[in-house]
C-alpha cells in the first residue's frame, strides 16, 4: 500500500507455464489504485528488464 492510498489494497498474480524447454509468465497486477498506477509500471517494467539481463546472460 502507498501513503498516498492507504486503502488500495492491489494483487499480483504469476503463473508460470512450461514451454518446451522455456517457462511462460502470464504477470497480472490487479486492484492498483490510480495514483500509484505509473509507480507499480515503472517499477514491473524495469523488474522484468532485470530478470530478462539475469536470465539470458
């Protein structure tokens, strides 16, 4: 929760799918509230740019 909505409660939802010798994500983040929506997609989308440098290095 942010101090700015202190009564958004958000959930994030993964999944993860086999794919032949790769694994799917299937990523939801659901219930954000409008204030902090920019922050969670900043965030996710820079998040997912590290995991992907982690995983194909």
């Amino acid at each position: 929760m942010w101090k700015n909505e202190p009564d958004v409660e958000s959930f994030v939802t993964i999944v993860l799918i086999p794919n032949d010798e790769n694994t799917l994500m299937q990523f939801e983040h659901a219930h954000v509230g409008f204030a902090s929506a920019h922050n969670y997609e900043r965030g996710w989308r820079d998040t997912f740019l590290k995991l992907d440098r982690i995983f194909t290095e």
